[in-house]
C-alpha cells in the first residue's frame, strides 16, 4: 500500500543527497563560484531543493539541506553554506 509513497521518497531522498554532496564537493571552503556547466556535469538537478532565502534586496538563494547557491552573472553560481552549520 505504501510502496509507491516510500519508492517516490526514496527517489527524492537521493536525488537531495546528491545534490548536497555535488555543492559540498564543490564548495570545500564555505564560498566558491562555479559555473553551470560543473554542476550539471556532476548530474546536479536544479529541480530538487529543501529551502529557498529570500533576502531583502530580493536575491534568492537555494539551498539543499545547509549547502546553497545563488545564480550570479553569465550561468555562474555562489555556493555557501548556512552560516548556523558552520562550526
């Protein structure tokens, strides 16, 4: 009964893991610039995320789990990390 519900999780489960590990591999040192392409690459999928920081001058950060981008200039990107899981 439950197995399309759990197979659907599970699916989206990996797809976020992956995601995170791509921005962390990525982003060894809590900032870096990277273009779309490197993402792509390394399978990233811009459709899956857990969050999305809206800040006052209205840029949109999108993160997944603590790790996250924002799109920049000519298809680059600012990886970070949510400064709370900084240790």
């Amino acid at each position: 009964m439950n197995s399309d519900d759990t197979n659907y999780m599970r699916n989206v489960n990996n797809i976020l893991r992956k995601n995170r590990r791509i921005l962390m591999d990525l982003n060894p040192d809590g900032k870096n610039r990277v273009g779309r392409e490197k993402l792509v690459g390394r399978g990233f999928d811009f459709k899956y995320f857990t969050s999305l920081y809206t800040t006052k001058e209205g840029s949109q950060y999108i993160y997944c789990y603590e790790q996250g981008y924002l799109q920049i200039e000519n298809g680059y990107y600012l990886l970070v990390v949510k400064k709370e899981f900084l240790g």
